[in-house]
DNA sequence: CAGTATCCGTGATGATACTG
DNA sequence: CAGTATCATCACGGATACTG
C-alpha cells in the first residue's frame, strides 16, 4: 500500500523501500496536470502541440515537465520524427493505459457527485 | 468530462459551467494530500491526531487545510465532541466512500506498476 | 514545431506561537 | 487535543526569449 505503516518486522527494510518508491511514484502521478495529459491521451496519439491545446490552461512549461515524467516512469512514448519543422508524438503505454482506466474512474466520480459537491458546498458556507 | 472541449452548442453555456465546476473539484481532489487522507480513512473513523500520524509526512497545517477542504466538498463529515480537550473525530460520507474505491485502484496500480516504474527509470537515466 | 533556458512573482508549505 | 494565525522561505509555475 502507498499508506503502509511501518511494523518493525525484518523484512521492513524491503517493505519500506518499496513503499516509499511507492509514495514517491503516487506523488508523481497524483497532481492534475499528469492525470489530466493521461486522460486527454486517451488511446489517441498527439503532438505536443495538440496536447497544450487540447488541455485548457496548462503552460508550455508544465506540459514539457510532465511529459518528461511520465515518459521516465514509462507511462508515456515519445517518438520523434526528424523532419523540419520537427514532428514529436506522444502515446501511452501499457501501463499508462492502466493508470487512465482508474482516472477514468476519477472523472466518472466527479461527474456523478457534481450536484451533492454543490449542495454541500452551499451548506459548508452557510455555516 | 473533466477534459470536455468548448464546442459552441447553444447548450454550451450549461456545459462549460459544470465543466468548470468539474475541473475545480478535479483540481481539489486530484493532490496527495486528499488522495492520502481519503485512503487512510477508509471505512475508519479518525481523530486528527490519527490521521497525522497515520499520514507520513503531512503537516498539521496540511491536513487540517485538505480536511477542511475535503469537509466543504462533502466527502468528509467532522464531528466535535465539546469535551475537554476536544475530541474531533472524522469519517468518509458516501461519496467519499465512492471517492476512496477509485483510489485504491490507483493504489493498486502503483504497486502492480512499481517494477516497470523502476525499469523505465533506469532505462530514461541511461538516456 | 518542439524544446531548453532564464528570469521572476506568488502561492503553497512548514515552523512557530497562541487560543479555547 | 484541535484549531487558527502569522511569518519566512522556497519551489512551482508563467512569461519570454532563444536554438535546432
């Protein structure tokens, strides 16, 4: 689990190396910008180009950065092909096809709970 | 969706309000914080000194911020017992409870994906 | 077009102290 | 114990300019 606790048993030291390459990998992938480039991706194949306009508010800055991790993590291939002007794909992989069946799940989650998120936020003002 | 393009439909007005709200929320939830606290959780019910230390890492400012949050946004309900000291206890609503089971598969994807993570990394490293 | 580098403001975060 | 408030810091993120 990302939320183990620690138990003092020997394997710990195994235990808590892999759980805080664990946490450290949630914290990664846990932020909007990487779940949002994992869900536009879909199984679809972008250029950079397409990406920063097909996700509303994200900076040039942002997308490189969060593309370079997914891709380290192997969530993400990059191709590129050397024409001029050059031309770079991006894809998901195995694995980040996995992840975005969860976010999936995330979006489904928050469509579904927009009206008792509003009304309970509503509440939460009111005192 | 969370990631619903502008389209120009008269309904469009409608659309992109909810498809604001839904990216709000989806900026909320989508951070380590909340993601951690919701998991913790789970079906227990909590003081707020539990939670921080069943939370490695987090600061007591931290939690108390995305409790709040997560309290507003109606997946958490905090109730006070006005003994003394005072005894807050906190526990998952329905959404929340729904929140938490797409979080466990990303849990479960983390650790499912934890060797292809560190293979990719070694592989980018090497460049 | 895609990417890197730089500058720079500000908002998130941690530490600390204080209250009920 | 739980919570708020304050302050200082620093990394995040945006804007811009430059390169291949």
């Amino acid at each position: 689990m990302v939320t183990k606790q620690f138990t003092g048993s020997p394997e710990d030291a195994d235990l808590t190396r892999a759980d805080s390459l664990a946490r450290e990998i949630f914290s990664d992938i846990a932020n909007k910008w990487a779940l949002l480039i994992t869900e536009v991706l879909g199984d679809r194949t972008l250029r950079f180009s397409e990406l920063r306009d097909g996700i509303e508010g994200i900076s040039h800055k942002m997308l490189t950065q969060n593309l370079r991790m997914l891709e380290r993590n192997g969530l993400v291939e990059r191709t590129v092909y050397p024409t001029v002007p050059p031309r770079v794909e991006y894809t998901l992989t195995e694995p980040g096809h996995a992840l975005r069946v969860t976010i999936d799940g995330l979006c489904n989650w928050t469509h579904q709970h927009l009206g008792h998120i509003e009304d309970s936020r509503r509440r939460f003002e009111a005192n």
